[in-house]
C-alpha cells in the first residue's frame, strides 16, 4: 500500500498561479481534508513570485523552483503543463528527491521546443489575439492578475528537449494525465521512455480544463494514495 504522503508539491501552469491552479479548483481543500500540507508556490514571474520582464531574469527557472521544494525528505509531487514540464526537468536533474510524480496536461511534447515567439507576440497588446489557444492565454493571464510582460520574459527562456535516455534514470512511479481533447495530441512516447509510468486519458476533456476536471483530480488523488 502507499504511504500517504504528509506534503504534496503543486506546480501550476503557464500564466496561472498558485491560487487559480489548485486552491480555486478544490485541491488544496481535498488535500487538506486527508490531513495533507500544500507548500504555496508561484511559477517565477507569475503570482505572488518576482515578476521580472528580462528573460536572463529566468535563465535558472529549474534552480529557483527546486529551492522552494520542501527539504529534505524525498518528495511527492504534481504539475501542469508549464509546472509539469519543469517538476520532470527538476526530477532529472536531483532523481533523488522525489518519491513519485504526476504530469498533467504534457506528453510528446516535452522532446521538443515549440516556437513561442507567435504565442509572445500576442500576449501583451491589450487587444485579443484572434487565436483561440492565444486567446484563451490572454485572457488567462489578466484574469488570474499576472503581469503580461513578465509572462512574456518567462516563455522566452532558452529551453532544451528533454532527451529519452534522461528519462530511464526515473525509477520511481510516474503518473502522467493527458485529455484527449488536449493541444498536446499524445504521451505515449513519454509513457514508453519512463520505466515505471501509467496514463491516464480523459475522455472529452481539453487542456485548459484538465486541473478543474474530476477524472484528473480523481486519478491523481488515487496514485498519491488519497481516496
């Protein structure tokens, strides 16, 4: 049986917060209600954390969130999308540290470096972009009280592919959850290069509704051992 753990770490996504991401859709609550701590962490340039607008300012974004992770105990974790991608960088880099992990709303994609410059370009101006995934970001990123420019600075980082043999060095158990409706179309590839994953594929469910869907809080509570 799995030891519940006494501390989850959550990483939310691009241009949300702590508070959106997880207290606003209910985990914190849930979490709580088995007894369970939440550290409060804000991505570098979004919530509560310094919103620099130089991209040099998050050149070490992977070092500034592992200095937040509680010590030094072997730790739990979750993410999503932006959070994901950095929790499976950070557990690459210090294996050691991390009991298990959940990915939500990334797959395939982290082998690859997508081009943000479009996505930049049109998060800034006021006026909404008539992309509907640019558009959803946009208007993420004033809802949730970001600062558009720091948001910016954060998505210009220099970011590497993460490379399949990086991955076989992850022992531990590693859910990863993925709509099928999601912009990210696959993580079977993922999945493969992890020794120890299992996917969970919500039907109906596309990216931006993934933390707030029940069937992604329902199966990730379950492989932390809650419920």
């Amino acid at each position: 049986m799995t030891q519940l753990p006494t501390s989850l770490v959550l990483l939310h996504g691009f241009a949300s917060t702590f508070d959106h991401g997880w207290r606003q859709t209910g985990w914190v609550d849930i979490l709580a209600d088995f007894g369970c701590d939440v550290p409060e962490i804000d991505l570098p340039g979004h919530g509560s954390s310094a919103r620099e607008t130089d991209p040099e300012a998050y050149a070490d974004v992977e070092a500034q969130v592992f200095g937040l992770l509680p010590a030094p105990d072997p730790i739990s974790a979750a993410g999503f999308s932006a959070g994901a991608d950095l929790l499976l960088r950070l557990a690459i880099a210090h294996p050691e540290r991390f009991e298990r992990i959940a990915l939500l709303g990334i797959g395939n994609n982290v082998f690859e470096v997508s081009d943000t410059r479009a996505l930049v370009d049109m998060l800034e101006p006021e006026v909404e972009p008539e992309d509907v995934q640019a558009r959803l970001f946009h208007r993420l990123a004033r809802s949730t009280g970001n600062d558009p420019k720091a948001l910016s600075a954060f998505m210009r980082r220099d970011r590497r592919p993460i490379r399949e043999e990086e991955l076989a060095t992850l022992t531990f158990p590693v859910l990863v959850v993925l709509g099928d409706r999601d912009m990210v179309k696959s993580a079977d590839r993922l999945v493969a290069a992890l020794p120890s994953a299992s996917l969970v594929t919500l039907a109906g469910v596309d990216h931006f509704a993934t933390p707030s869907d029940f069937g992604a809080i329902d199966a990730t509570m379950r492989f932390f051992g809650f419920g």
